[in-house]
C-alpha cells in the first residue's frame, strides 16, 4: 500500500483520468482524495457522483443539469455537476454501473470538453479532473460489451488496484490503532481481540474494519478492548472456536491460511490458475497446501496409533 500511495502521489501530478479498483470498501475513495489533495487542482472543489445510487434519468440531470422545461418539474435551470465542477476534481463513484448511452455521452465531454444540458441547445465548457472508481470487473465488462471499449481507454491512463484487506493483513494493527485513535487516543486492543480480527475475512474491507473498531471503542468500559467488546456476530463467525479459543499460534495461523485458499478458490470458481495468479503461488504449492489443510481437518484414521 506505501508503493500503490507513492505511486498516487506521482499520478496526482498530472492531469490525466485515473481509473480505481478495489471491492467494496477497500478504500478507493480515500486514495481518490489523497490523489486530489497532492494534486494541481488541490485548491478546487471535489465533487461526486455515485453512479449506483440514482437511476439514469437523474444521473443524466445530476451530470449535465437541465434547462426550464426539460422534462415535466422542471420549472427552473440547475447546473449539473460537469458545470459545477469546472476547474475542480471529478469522482465518479462505481463508474462500472454508468448506462451505455450515458457512457458514449460522457465519453463525448471527456474528448471535446463540452456538454449540452438536457432541454438545451448551447453547449457549454468544462475543464476538470476525472478520478473514476468501480467495484465492478471491469475487464470483463468490456469484453462482455457492458462498459464501452473507447470509454475505458480513455479512463484507463492510470489504473490503480486496490488489494483487498484479507490481502494486506499486516496492515490491520496500524489500521485499528489509526481507528481507535478517532475515537480515544488512549485505547489500545488486547491480543486476544487481535487474533480474533486477524482471521476474519472481511469482505467489507476496511470500512467494515473500522465499523467494528468503532462499535468495541464505544461499549468497552476500560482501556483495552476484550474479546467481548467485539460485535456479537463477529465472534461467532469464526469457523473454528476451538482453535480461537485454545490453539497455539501456528494452529491459528494454519487455520487462517486454510480460509484464505478456500475463499480464493470460491472467489476464482475453482480456477486453480486465477487462485494461483491472484495468491502469487505456483499450482504444486495450492495443491500441497490444500492436501495438508484437508489431511488435518480430517484427522487421524480411527485405528490409527496415538500412544
């Protein structure tokens, strides 16, 4: 995450489309407003659309605005974002979701930098930034013929992926201490409580981190966040209690691997190739490593020696 940061700080240098991705609360809109705060239009405003909270009647009028009698309510004129934001920073929030006729007309505003109000018959000017983000796979959007080839080469100067948080793990301690630090800089989280959010998978990333970090901070009485200032639903999610509860550091970190490939490999469909690729593993480490995890969940033959 330093190196994808350093990077940003770079990009955000220039005044080209940058393209985030990253599932769902990994922290694309943070990166977003790093890029913007180090950038040549820091002094201007940052505005914001997210493509998957409105229907394409209104992110039409949000974007481009309308004229007095566009369409039936429309009394008055409203300036869209695209007139707003002149000068300033555009983020376009799960970009992935933008109606393929919007898209070919975005896609206009970026090459010529003019748009039309919606009812209007004078185009207008704009010069802005654009930071666009999706959760979505946009690759095989494109290739599906869901997302414009031409819209995405032009968005695609710069793409940065961000990992997931089950991905970056040995960032958790410096990402809860930041958390607790919002709430009571005098917190700090027992080891126990640690082990616990070290095997969660966390698919809501690192806003669901720092939900939870937040719910423990508020309800713990003391200074040190326990096990039981955890969301209820959290500690029973764990798929192994036992090992929680009373394993040894080496079952617990076994443990952890055992859900991580089982979380790929449901990720990736079973593709053993994809799983491979996205772990940085070859194909005889994920079979080996399953083998062993599978051979200790099933345990010793029942007429097996223990003495």
């Amino acid at each position: 995450m330093r190196a994808l940061f350093k990077q940003a700080s770079r990009i955000a240098r220039t005044d080209e489309p940058v393209l985030l991705l990253g599932e769902t609360g990994a922290g694309k809109g943070v990166l977003a407003r790093a890029i913007q705060a180090s950038s040549l239009r820091a002094d201007r405003p940052m505005l914001d659309l997210n493509c998957a909270a409105l229907p394409e009647s209104l992110i039409e009028s949000e974007l481009f605005g309308y004229e007095p009698g566009a369409f039936t309510g429309a009394r008055g004129r409203k300036k869209g974002l695209l007139e707003l934001v002149d000068g300033g920073t555009l983020l376009m929030d799960e970009v992935g979701e933008l109606p393929l006729l919007l898209q070919s007309k975005f896609l206009q505003v970026l090459e010529s930098g003019r748009f039309l109000p919606v009812g209007g018959s004078q185009y207008l000017e704009t010069d802005f930034r654009l930071i666009a983000a999706t959760n979505r796979n946009i690759h095989k959007a494109k290739d599906e013929g869901s997302f414009r080839l031409d819209l995405y080469f032009r968005l695609s100067v710069f793409v940065l992926e961000l990992p997931p948080l089950r991905e970056r793990m040995e960032e958790l301690p410096d990402l809860i201490r930041a958390f607790l630090e919002e709430v009571d800089s005098g917190l700090s989280i027992a080891p126990e409580a640690l082990e616990r959010l070290c095997c969660h998978r966390w698919p809501g990333n690192v806003r669901e981190l720092r939900n939870v970090i937040r719910h423990a901070a508020l309800l713990c009485e003391g200074k040190q966040i326990g096990i039981s200032d955890l969301p209820p639903w959290l500690i029973e999610s764990c798929p192994r209690q036992d090992i929680l509860n009373g394993g040894s550091w080496k079952d617990k970190v076994r443990c952890f691997e055992s859900q991580l490939l089982a979380s790929e490999l449901e990720k990736h469909g079973g593709d053993i190739d994809a799983t491979t690729r996205k772990l940085g593993i070859s194909r005889s480490s994920l079979y080996r490593k399953i083998q062993q995890h599978e051979a200790e969940e099933e345990g010793p033959p029942a007429d097996a020696d223990l003495r």
